[in-house]
C-alpha cells in the first residue's frame, strides 16, 4: 500500500496549487468502462399498489425475506407485485403487472418569458384537460388552483422567475414550467 501526505494547504477547500489542473494524472492502463449491472445483481423489491395501479410503498429489504413476504400479503389480499429492480413511484406506475413509466403531461403553445405587466398573457393548452396548478416564486407558493377545461393561462406584474406545477391525477408525472418575468 502506498501511503499519501497532503499538507495542510490542501485542506482548504478550492485550493489548488500553482499550475494544477485538479485533474490526476493516468498511472497504468486506461480505466475500464463499467457496464449496467447483470440483472442478477440489481435488487429485488415489492411494490405495492393500488387498483388503479398508484405505487404506493416499495420495501427494499425485509429479514423474512422477499418471497416470504410476497406471500403474506397475497394472503391478505395486498395488491402487489415482486419486482426486479429499482422503482421511483413519481415516475412509475403499474400496468397489467408491470412497473412502467407515468404518461407525460401533454402542453401545447409557446412556453415563453412575459412581461410582468399583468397584460402579457401565456397561454398553453394542457392534456389531461384537468390537474392542479401551483404558481411558486422564489421557493413560496403564490397561486393555486384547479383547472378542469385544459387551458392554462398565465400573467403577472411582478417580475422574477416563476415555477409552474402541472399536477394531473393519476398516472401522469408532475409537470414544471419554468417562466420568466421581465419588467416591462
């Protein structure tokens, strides 16, 4: 084993000494490329979910073991499947029992930065033509409400730079809107 010494000046965080690149220099062979890794090595899992197919809970590891626990709840009639993998319940779903990807919230028009006169009006159509829209500004929420006819219209006479949430039911992903507006 080969031991290293770094001085105190080292650290400090940002230094870098005179000439350095920050980048070390290849000793040896070139590094190998790593694959994916075998499906074998990926974790097995148990999503849970609703009837619609809204995970609602994902257990990554019990003592009694994955199989065990698979039969428990098919005996108590918890709707579930054993799943290879990792799952993100905001962008997945299950299908037919299959974990697959949420449906995209679909925005026609021109997202676009607007004066911030109250006048500039955005307007973007929006499907599924009902979801919830949060205005947020600098990290607080300064708007909400329940669209139902797919039209999303916008205007504001405070500039900044605003973060528009769609938020459709189930099973469509969340989506942002960034949208700057300019003093007029």
């Amino acid at each position: 084993m080969t031991g290293v010494t770094l001085d105190a000046a080292w650290a400090v965080a940002g230094y870098m000494p005179a000439g350095g690149d920050g980048q070390a220099a290849l000793v040896g062979t070139a590094p190998e490329t790593v694959e994916e890794p075998a499906a074998a090595s990926k974790p097995k899992v148990i999503v849970r979910h609703d009837d619609n197919g809204m995970i609602t809970a994902v257990t990554l590891q019990v003592e009694i073991g994955m199989d065990v626990l698979s039969e428990r709840y098919a005996e108590m009639g918890i709707p579930h499947i054993l799943y290879d993998g990792e799952v993100d319940i905001a962008d997945a779903w299950v299908k037919d029992g299959q974990v697959v990807p949420k449906l995209d919230v679909e925005i026609s028009g021109e997202v676009r930065s607007v004066k911030a006169d109250g006048e500039d009006l955005l307007e973007l159509a929006v499907a599924p033509a009902e979801f919830d829209a949060t205005v947020v500004l600098d990290g607080a929420m300064v708007h909400s409400e329940h669209v139902t006819d797919g039209k999303l219209e916008f205007s504001v006479d405070h500039p900044g730079s605003y973060a528009i949430f769609v938020v459709p039911a189930h099973p469509y992903r969340v989506r942002r809107l960034d949208v700057e507006a300019i003093a007029p």
